[in-house]
C-alpha cells in the first residue's frame, strides 16, 4: 500500500477534473474520494495476508478487480439518479486511480478475475509486517515508489495548509469540499 501516493494524487487528478468541468453543481467530495483511493487495498490487504493467509496468500483480490470497479461505477451512477449526490463516483474515482496506480493492467489475473482463472495467484510467505517492512525499505531504496509517495505527500500538504490557512478545517471535515 502506497498510503501517501494513492490519497494524495488522487486528490490531486480530481482536483483537476473539479476544475476542468467548473460548474456550480460539480463539487466533489473530497473523503470519498480518499475512501476509494484506499479502498481496494484496506480491504484486501486484511482479507488476503492477515484472515486468509493460507488460502490467499494475497494482497490483490476481490476490490482490486475489474467487476469491484464496475459495481462501484454502476454504484456511483445509481446514488446519483436516486439521490442526485456525486459521492458514489467520487469513490468510483478513487477507485479508478488506484487501479491504475497500481499497474493492475499488468495483472491479468487479478484484474479479470474470476474469468481467466477462479483463484488468485498465492504469494506464500507474505505477512503484514513484512510488508511494512519492506515498504520502508522500497521507499529508501526504490526511486519508482518514493517519487509517487513524495509527489502525494506534496500534494497533501497543499491541500492541508490550503484548508487551515482559510481556516475551513470543519467545513472540510463535515463536507469533504476544498
């Protein structure tokens, strides 16, 4: 889980589209789009390394395919035909950027399940902490982890100083507007 890269240039691409579209009635709110930007991997972290470590044995399973993302665009589609609200495609989107931050393209298997095969691929020996480890030692060591994590990291931190510095903290909190 790349925490700072996935929430923060997720902030930040739908920054983009909240400004390209610029209308009135298009404000995206800004906690569920960090709740889909982590979405896939707070779940299936748990699930395959942590509940099912004998049976899973993986980190990438049911929110990291494309029927999760499907079902939470068809989601987002009809909250906003029931209740007019743009929530549910604010997760979508968070979820679509994690997709591809990930690469999940590169994960057939994962990506198409369960239509090219029934069971995820079992990466024995994976234990959480051995990921946190290892995430500490990618970030040190790997330029292609630690430039998307410092890029999200910036990002936050404009977004952060940008709400206290006008001073909308709650507002931010109860709305999820910028």
């Amino acid at each position: 889980m790349y925490l700072l890269a996935h929430t923060g240039i997720t902030m930040g691409a739908a920054r983009v589209v909240e400004k390209a579209v610029n209308r009135p009635w298009f404000r995206l709110d800004y906690r569920f789009i960090l709740l889909g930007s982590l979405l896939p991997d707070i779940v299936d972290k748990p699930l395959g390394i942590i509940i099912f470590p004998e049976d899973i044995s993986n980190g990438r399973t049911f929110l990291h395919t494309l029927i999760f993302l499907v079902l939470t665009i068809l989601l987002g589609i009809f909250i906003y035909r029931w209740k007019n609200a743009l929530w549910g495609f604010c997760i979508a989107f968070g979820v679509l950027i994690h997709f591809i931050m990930d690469a999940m393209w590169t994960d057939p298997i994962t990506l198409f399940w369960p239509f090219i095969q029934p069971a995820f691929e079992k990466h024995p020996g994976i234990e959480f902490f051995s990921i946190v480890r290892s995430w500490v030692y990618i970030l040190e060591m790997e330029p292609r982890i630690f430039l998307p994590e410092m890029a999200g990291l910036i990002i936050l931190t404009f977004f952060a100083v940008k709400v206290i510095k006008e001073k909308r903290v709650m507002f931010f909190i109860k709305t999820g507007y910028l």
